[in-house]
C-alpha cells in the first residue's frame, strides 16, 4: 500500500530534524522477498519505505521488530507518529484521515503476520506516487453548467456557487475538510444541512437565500464551525428573527443581517465578545439591546429600521424572550451571579453549559447584575438617544432616534438613579 503524505523525520537521538519541515512524501509499505536460503526456504520481510522530494530513491526501514512506537490519538485529524528503532527516528505523517487509518490497519495486519491484499506490494521496486502538478485550491461555478458532475476536488479551500438557483446544498459540500471560504450567496436555499457544522470555515457567504423560511440552525451549533466561522454574511434571507444560536459563534468578527424583517436583536448579542462590524441595516428594529456596548464594535450600521418609542407589549415581549431561555434553580443563579460579579474565570470543563450560557447571555443590568429571568421587579426602560460611545462609525437615519433597551434589576438600583438624571428615559 503507497499513500501520499506529508511527513517530517525527527532523529530521537539528536533530537534533530532531518527534514526542518513536513514535505511531500510517498510512505509504501509491502513485503520483501529475501533471498532463498540454504534449505531453499525464502523469507518475507515487512518493509516501509518513505519516498521524500530529497531522498528519491527512499529509505527503508524494517517493521518487524523494530517498531519503537505508533501514536495514533490524533488519526481523525489525518496525523499519525511512526517511530522506528533502527534507525531511532520518528515519521510524523499528516495526510488524509481515511487513508491514513488505512495505512495504520495494514501496518497492523503486517506486524501479525498477516496476509493483506493490501501488503502485495513488491516493495523492493516500488516508487514515488508522482505528484500531481498543483492541487486544486479554488473553485468558482457561476452557471449550472459548470457544476462538477464527479464531485469537488477534496482540495478545495475556497468554493464559489452564485447565482444558480441551487435550492438544495449537497452532502459532499460538508465533507470538504480543508475548505475555509464559502460563498453560497444568490441562490434558493432555504435550509443548511446539520454536518455543515463540521467544517472549518473562516468566511460563509448565504446572502439572498430564502433561510428565513424554515429557520433551521442547527448546524450553528457545530464546534468545530463554532470555533472558526469569522465572517458570516446572512443579508436578503428573510429572517423574522435574529437565530439565538448566532450568539455561540466565538469567533465572528464580521455579521451581516442587512435586508431582513428583524425588529429586535437580544440582549444574549454581548456573548460576541470578538464582534467588530455589525450590519443590520433596512431590518424592522425598534430599538437596541443596551448590551450593544458591552462588545466592541467599531462599525454598527443600522440605516433604514424603524426606531420607536417605548411600546410596553413589545419591550416586554422581548425582554421574555431575552430571558425565558435560562431556566436555572436559584441556587446556580447564586452562583452565576457570583462568577460574574467576581469576574471569576471559567470554561466549558468548569461550569455547566447552562451557566456559561447565563453568565454570557442573559440580560444584565446597569449595574452589572444578571436578569435571568423576568421578576416583577426586573423593569425593563428604554432609553433614548443611547450611550452607544464605544461605536467608532454609527450609521443611522439621523431623522430617528436610536432607542437602547435597559434592563434594571429594581427601582432602588444606584446604576439606574444615576441614569435617570443622564437620560430621557421613556417609563410606561
Ligand atoms: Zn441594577
């Protein structure tokens, strides 16, 4: 079996790189057919032989027995050690996961002796697996008849298909494991398959769909799209509502809702402590979450919304809405409170994802105390004209006023006295 890789050779000894780098390699592994010995008998030996850009020719190395160690933790990532004792030096192999496993199986099935199919390889005259010119990196389909009829090169790190009428996304776009850039934008799509969150994507692009129609996001949710996604363009989608799962995408940095029917974003938005430039302009909004400037927004555009005095029904709706979603027993609530007052660090191995969710999600008041759930004495105003000083470029319709939601944890609240004599506040 021959699989093309990229391997960097380490000397256990000296501790020293034989290769500085990974590069591109051909690792084979078969048996050898030794000379007959005096009793006419000829013996199999088990070889691998790593074909390298400097060693042409290869280097051989001897299995049976000489295997020092196989470290294989990380195979579902496509990296796996090989270390030999003879000479004392470690293969550290990336390739392409399945065929990676694969490989590792056969070295397996060949360390007990084991007659494969794919051990019948003559490796004293095997070669290189010729390398391909250049492997494909992009992708641009801009009419039906350039989408590929035998599927997209695994290569691929950016993909483009616009403007086509795609109403469904296929399958094997979410098994594309090195594609980062995705844009998707002009077409019909009105769902994202779940596995899509399996990607590791940098940039997604899903402007003019129809995603507003069944609003489907599970695959938000995905972790490793969660820790990745930085720029995220849903503008011209149709969405009545802003996707509660948005709020989990650590890394977002850039977010484009332009052109829908939102009329409120939560309070749960300050959870996007790396959000940059946020876009919601030509939506339905009537005011903005206070929670606005816990983040750092350096460009906020929201040109063309429809912003409103105090409308009791509808500043109540969304505070429910804002704060329904935390259903904890009084006591993790004490303790929410406590890690958020104190500033205490914690993480997904810490605290249960319930509270990670309060802490970073729910409403706080001036103060800084958290509202998790709607209390009689949690009163809910609406400032006008908001602080919003953080914003370095605020696009507005200055004949509006810009309106923020505040939360207040009770009348008696200092922060809110305090703003009282700063603000107009609009009090039902
Ligand atoms: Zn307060």
């Amino acid at each position: 079996m021959k699989i093309l890789c990229e391997v960097q050779v380490l000397n256990r000894t000296t501790q020293a790189n034989r290769t500085p780098r990974p590069v591109k390699s051909t690792l084979a592994i078969g048996y050898k057919q030794s000379a007959r010995d005096s009793n006419g008998n000829s013996k199999k030996e088990l070889e691998m032989v790593l074909f390298t850009p400097q060693a042409k020719a290869g280097t051989r190395y001897k299995v049976l027995d000489n295997i020092h160690c196989v470290h294989t933790k990380f195979v579902l990532d496509g990296k796996a050690t090989i270390g030999f004792k003879q000479p004392a030096e470690n293969l550290l192999i990336k390739c392409d996961p399945i065929q990676l496993k694969g490989f590792l199986q056969t070295l397996k099935l060949g360390m007990e002796g084991k007659d494969a199919i794919n051990l019948r390889l003559n490796i004293a005259n095997t070669t290189a697996i010729p390398q391909k010119s250049q492997p494909q990196l992009r992708m641009t389909i801009n009419k039906r008849s350039e989408y590929p009829i035998k599927g997209f090169p695994r290569t691929l790190k950016s993909l483009t298909i616009k403007n086509i009428q795609l109403v469904k996304l296929s399958f094997e776009i979410c098994t594309l494991r090195n594609l980062t850039t995705l844009d998707i934008s002009g077409n019909k799509l009105t769902q994202i398959p779940k596995e899509f969150g399996r990607l590791s994507l940098t940039t997604l692009h899903l402007s003019n769909n129809a995603l507003g129609e069944l609003n489907d996001w599970c695959w938000l949710r995905g972790s490793n799209l969660r820790a990745s996604l930085c720029e995220l363009d849903l503008s011209d989608n149709g969405l009545k509502y802003f996707p509660p799962d948005l709020v989990k995408l650590d890394r977002l940095v850039t977010l484009n809702l332009n052109h829908n029917n939102l009329n409120y974003l939560p309070f749960a938005i300050r959870r996007l402590q790396k959000l940059r430039s946020l876009h919601v302009s030509s939506n339905k909004l009537e005011s903005l979450p206070a929670s606005i400037e816990d983040l750092h927004i350096e460009l906020l555009d929201v040109w063309g919304n429809c912003f409103k005095g105090f409308n009791m029904e509808a500043a109540r709706k969304q505070a429910k809405r804002s704060t329904d979603r935390y259903t904890p027993a009084p006591l993790w609530l004490q303790a929410a409170r406590t890690v958020a007052s104190q500033k205490l660090p914690y993480s997904e191995s810490t605290l249960p994802a319930i509270l990670i969710e309060l802490i970073s999600e729910a409403p706080t008041c001036l103060c800084g105390k958290l509202c998790y759930a709607m209390e009689a004495r949690d009163l809910l105003k609406r400032v006008m004209q908001p602080k919003f000083t953080n914003i370095k470029n605020l696009t507005y319709s200055r004949e509006h006023q810009i309106y923020a939601d505040v939360i207040i944890c009770g009348s008696n609240c200092a922060a809110y006295q305090q703003l009282k004599s700063l603000f107009t506040l609009l009090i039902p």
